[in-house]
C-alpha cells in the first residue's frame, strides 16, 4: 500500500440548499399573523421595502386556473426537488411599477364543478379585541385588598405569599420554605396566609381543594362536621360511593344530597375570576364559502399586509454619487427585497394549491358535516396537486380554516381510515368519533357500555374493535361506563 500523497478527480452529486431557499421553505409553516412578524422584520432590515394594507375596494382578481403555468418561477417545492435555487435571479424592472407579494394567480379559487373561479373579501374587520375582558388580575386585586389590611412588616410577607398564588388562586409554595427564604417565623406566615384566605374571591390561597371548598364553606356558614367529614373524603364523592361516604359523615339520604348541592354551588377555580393572561385568538388563515356550482378558498388578506419594492427610492439611491461598496450594498438590498415579494408569491400560490384540493377531496364534509369526513393522507394530496408529501405537511402547519361550519386546522382533515362493517368505502376516525360522541350524548338512563356502543356502530356500517372505541372514547374526555353512571347518580343526588 503506498502511502504517498496524491490527486483524486471524483465526480458526486448534492443537494444544496441556499439560505434564501431556506427561509422560503421556513415561510410556508408561519401562519399568516407569523408572516407578519417576519414582513416587519424584513421591512426593519431593507429599506427598499414597505408595507401598505390591502386594499378592500372589493376588486376580484381575473379569473385563473389552480395550476400555475409551467413557465412561472419555480416554488420552494420545485426548488428542493430539482435542486436549484442558487443561481436564479431575482432582479426586476425598476423601471416598472412596484411590486408587491399579491399572487399572480386568483387569491381565490373555486372547485367543485371543475370551473375555477376568483374573488377577494372586502369590509372592516371586526375588533374581537374590543370585547376582551380588560379587568385586573387576580395578583392586583389581592395586592389591594393587602396594602388596606397589613402593616408594612406583613405586607412584605403577604406580598410574597400572593406571588405564589397562581391563576386558579391556590398556594403553590410551602410555608416552610417561604418563611425560611423571608427569614421569619413559620406562625407569622401561617397568620398572613389565613388573612389572605379572607380576602375576595372566597376560597383563594387554599393549598388544595378541600381546603378551597372549605373556606367558601365557612363564608356560607355550613362548615358544620358533617361537611368536614364530606371535605376529607373528596376522592369517595369523585368516585361516586355515597354509601361510604354516608357512614363516614352520619348523612342520611336527604343531608347528602343537601350537603352535594351545597358544594356544587362552590367555585373550584375561585382566581378564574379575573383577568389573567388574555387567552390568543386563533385568527383563520383561509376561508372556504360556498358560491355558485362550488367552493369558494380565499387567503385571509387581513391578516397579511401587501409588500411593495419602492422603486423611486431605488432610483433616488442608485442615480447619487456611490462607491463600490454602496452598489454592491444597495444590489444586495434589491435582490433580497425581489426574494422576500416572489416567496411570499409562492407561499400564497402553494397554500391555495393545497386547501382547494383539500375541500375538492373533502367536500361531503362542508356540505354534511363531520361524518362524511373522508380518510385523507397528506401523500394523497400532494400526488393530486404534484408537490412533495413534506411541503404539503408545512402548509397544513399552523394554518386555520374557515367555514360555515365552524374554524378548524388544515391538519384536522387528514385522519385515520376505519374500515366499513359491510366491506364498502372506509370512514374517517373523526366520524367515528363523532358517531361515538353523539350515542354517549343520547344514551339517556341506560349508560351504554363499550360493548354496546361497538354492536351500536357495527349496526352503523363502522367495522371497529371495542379497544379501538375505548380509545377514541378516552381521548375526546369521556369517562368510562361506570364513571358515567356515577356522575349520573351524583347529578341526581
């Protein structure tokens, strides 16, 4: 074996990936409000870019086919596949209009009768904001109540005791080590804290449930023994053995279910009362109307501003006295503001691409409902439309839906399939969930079993196992046949 060196002439090939090609990959799982952040990010960066909101004149777009003509620039998709990206220009005519990230093609697509068809939504959106609830938080409204009832030495340890409350209002701290961190007396925290169990909501810096039902127990004035013995013995009363827990409390018939009334009364989550974090709204990326002979899809242009390439800057920077380094600086800043519009182009061409193929393939749902929800596979679509089962999957990430029927995530239409008692078509797992659902919600006195509600579907047309109802069963939240039977009998106490 020589081991002298030498020259070795290999040919390979690879798949590189720009970073602008990247990022346009990146694009297409933000959702329209992320997009948002990544426009203004951009805009910040580049000066050549500006914003303008989106015009609402009610002005649809001509009229164009799903498919983009072969002639268009490549997606991100077409990129990855056939491996370009690196070498093509994204330079345009300054001396044309701006630009802007509008699509080429019809925001707006209609399928159902094979024609295609386009229109933009036009009129004010309405301000959900408005109706948020603007209310202090829980943490203010005890610093209040606090600094009118304790000195400055406890108001020290009552406002570190309020800092451990969490949202529902219960204590998640230890008295031990808080008074320990403080450095002060365990029988002083244990004072502050019952001044704090005093205060408004009733119940609030309880350590656990018991104790949160017991102090609203004793606002009532019904903390008598028999409701001490029922507060020890929770987990009897959420297992629904009432004989039990007749013994235990000395209760006939008539004070247990007195003493049950009394406690449904009671607030478990006394903190819930006031504001908290305001909870996000999911905001639709899509809606899918229905319009003469078919489906209307329509990005939501609310939520995604237009993106303009200022070609009187351009021509005012480009027409001064500049360096080397300022040309290049000032083409740098033409060809990334030209990438940031064309992407945005084909993100908005690949997301429309992909939702009205998934209401062409769902469409028995938009027309029936959740149970004619067909079994979809994300390969299924992206055979349909040509584009790899990978970029179908980031399309459907984070994006919503909506409809007549509600607001639902793109991801919702792919499901399982079941396959059908008598040998026909499959269904989809969300139907069967929806056919479980619906026997459980009319099952009346008679609690149906998982056996029961297995012959039930079977009788349906739904050919499903009895561990595979248990399943669904479980995950949509429902209990068991004997957990619904002693919530029934609770509910009647």
């Amino acid at each position: 074996m020589s081991l002298a060196p030498r020259l070795d002439l290999r040919q390979s090939q690879s798949l590189v990936m720009t970073p602008q090609l990247q990022q346009a990959i990146k694009l297409l799982a933000l959702s329209n409000l992320e997009i948002e952040g990544v426009i203004a990010d951009e805009i910040e960066r580049n000066p050549l870019l500006e914003s303008s909101a989106p015009a609402d004149d009610g002005v649809s777009a001509a009229p164009e086919t799903a498919e983009a003509p072969r002639d268009e620039p490549a997606g991100a998709d077409e990129l990855v596949m056939a491996g370009e990206g690196a070498g093509e220009s994204l330079d345009v005519d300054i001396a044309a209009e701006r630009f802007d990230d509008g699509p080429s093609e019809s925001a707006a697509e209609r399928i159902g009768d094979l024609g295609p068809g386009s229109g933009s939504g036009s009129g004010e959106a309405i301000d959900f904001d408005s109706f948020a609830d603007t209310s202090e938080s829980l943490a203010d409204v005890l610093l209040a109540q606090a600094g009118a009832t304790f000195d400055e030495a406890d108001l020290f340890v009552a406002s570190a005791l309020i800092d451990q409350i969490d949202e529902a209002g219960y204590l998640r701290a230890d008295l031990h080590d808080v008074a320990q961190r403080l450095g002060v007396p365990l029988a002083r925290v244990e004072a502050v804290l019952a001044e704090i169990q005093k205060f408004e909501p009733t119940g609030v810096g309880a350590r656990d449930l018991a104790e949160c039902l017991a102090l609203q127990a004793r606002d009532a004035d019904r903390y008598d023994p028999m409701m001490a013995r029922l507060l020890d013995h929770l987990d009897l009363l959420a297992r629904g053995e009432l004989g039990r827990l007749k013994k235990i409390c000395r209760a006939d018939d008539e004070d247990m279910a007195d003493m049950i009334r009394e406690l449904r009364g009671y607030d478990p989550k006394p903190g819930f009362r006031y504001g908290g974090d305001a909870p996000a709204p999911v905001i639709p990326d899509l809606s899918v109307t229905r319009a003469r002979g078919g489906w209307l899809v329509e990005l939501n242009a609310a939520t995604l501003p237009r993106v303009l390439v200022n070609k009187s800057y351009y021509s005012e920077l480009a027409g001064g006295a500049q360096d080397r380094a300022g040309k290049t600086w000032l083409a740098e800043k033409l060809a990334s503001a030209n990438w940031l519009v064309k992407a945005l182009d084909q993100r908005q061409r690949t997301i429309i691409r992909v939702a009205t193929e998934i209401v062409r393939q769902q469409e028995a749902f938009f027309l029936h409902g959740v149970s004619h929800l067909r079994p979809l596979t994300l390969r299924q679509v992206a055979d349909a439309i040509e584009l790899h089962e990978s970029t179908v999957s980031r399309v459907t990430s984070n994006k919503y839906l909506s409809c007549a029927r509600g607001l639902f995530e793109l991801k919702y239409f792919f499901t399982s399939a079941i396959a059908a008692a008598d040998g026909g078509d499959a269904v989809s797992a969300e139907a069967v969930k929806s056919a479980i659902r619906a026997l459980i919600a009319g099952e009346g006195d008679t609690i149906l079993s998982d056996d029961t509600l297995v012959e039930l579907l079977n009788a349906k047309g739904f050919g499903i196992a009895r561990r595979t109802v248990a399943k669904y069963r479980e995950a949509m939240g429902i209990g068991s046949s004997v957990q619904r039977r002693r919530a029934r009998t609770l509910q009647r106490a």
